[in-house]
C-alpha cells in the first residue's frame, strides 16, 4: 500500500500537524540543521495534499527534555487534538521520538487508531489503526527506547549491527546449506 493510498479526503479535511522539538537547549543550539528539517516537514504535508492554510506546526517543545514528566506543553495539546478528531496527520522526523516512553507512545498510537489519524516520518505513512502499519511504528517505538536507556551515541542503524558483533563468527549461508562458526 503506497503512502497516498492511505491518505483520504477525511484526513485532508482535518488540520496536519509538524511535531518540531530538540530535547535540550544545547541541541537547539547545535543542530540547527535538524531543526530546520522538521520545519521544512510543512512542505512534505502540502506534497501529501494538505493546503498549506490546514498544516500546522507545534513546537512549543523546542529545548524541553522529554524525561520531565508533564512539561511538554506541545505533546500534551497534540494528543489532545488528536483525541477530539481534528488531526488528519502527524508528521515528525523520527515518529518514535514523539512520545519520552513507549507508554506515552502507544497510548498516541491508540488515539490515533481510533481517531483515523495518520503519522509519517522520513520512511513513510502510517496508519496505526491497520495492523502491519501498527507493528511497524511498534517496533520503532522499542527501537527508540532502547536508544534512549544507555545506548548512549548509537543510532537506529547501531541496533541492528550491535548483535552481529557480540558473535564471534556469524555466517550467513543459503537456505538448507551447513554452516560453522
């Protein structure tokens, strides 16, 4: 299912929200080029058929640490908009990096499930409510956590090379061929 397939004239017809946040003031500072991407995810809305009057961008969390509970003022009114049907879409660099746990994270997909609204990041649009789409931001949102809780530096792509160096020899052979370590 192709990412425009998923999108319907209900959804255009609410508002698309651009989720923009840098977890301190430091990485405001630093990665200015970040956050010049998210801001430019108002472009990705109108190419996806939203009219520039309905994309909204909510950025009231730009320096505010995901880890302190109840200071997310933007999270909390996106979740609200979300809950009362008026979000078509919500678009965000890294999706997972929305909610501070899986717990904050799950109860936005389930919102969004049951509200018809969609998400989307860099690698595509998701439906939350369709079962392969709910199993992929579900892995995200593991992916996610697990960087955050000591991983330190490691990125999405560490986590699927980090169990290929802990073997000492991993062999990747054909289908019913033997293989030694």
């Amino acid at each position: 299912m192709s990412e425009h397939s998923k999108i319907t004239a209900s959804h255009r017809s609410r508002v698309a929200i651009i989720y923009v946040r840098q977890s301190t003031l430091a990485q405001l500072e630093r990665n200015t080029e970040s956050t010049a991407r998210q801001y430019n995810l108002a472009e990705r809305a109108v190419e996806l058929g939203w009219p520039r009057s309905a994309v909204r961008v909510v950025d009231a969390d730009l320096g505010v640490s995901g880890s302190v509970l109840g200071q997310r003022d933007g999270f909390e009114s996106l979740v609200a908009d979300v809950a009362l049907g008026q979000v078509g879409i919500i678009l965000a660099l890294e999706v997972s990096r929305l909610a501070r746990d899986n717990a904050a994270w799950y109860r936005l997909l389930d919102l969004a499930g049951a509200c018809d609204t969609l998400v989307a990041d860099a690698d595509g649009v998701y439906h939350p409510g369709l079962f392969n789409d709910r199993l992929v931001l579900g892995m995200k949102g593991i992916m996610s956590e697990a960087l955050s809780r000591g991983l330190d530096k490691a990125s999405y792509p560490d986590l699927w090379v980090m169990p290929t160096r802990a073997c000492e020899a991993l062999v990747v052979t054909g289908c019913g061929r033997p293989w030694s370590a």
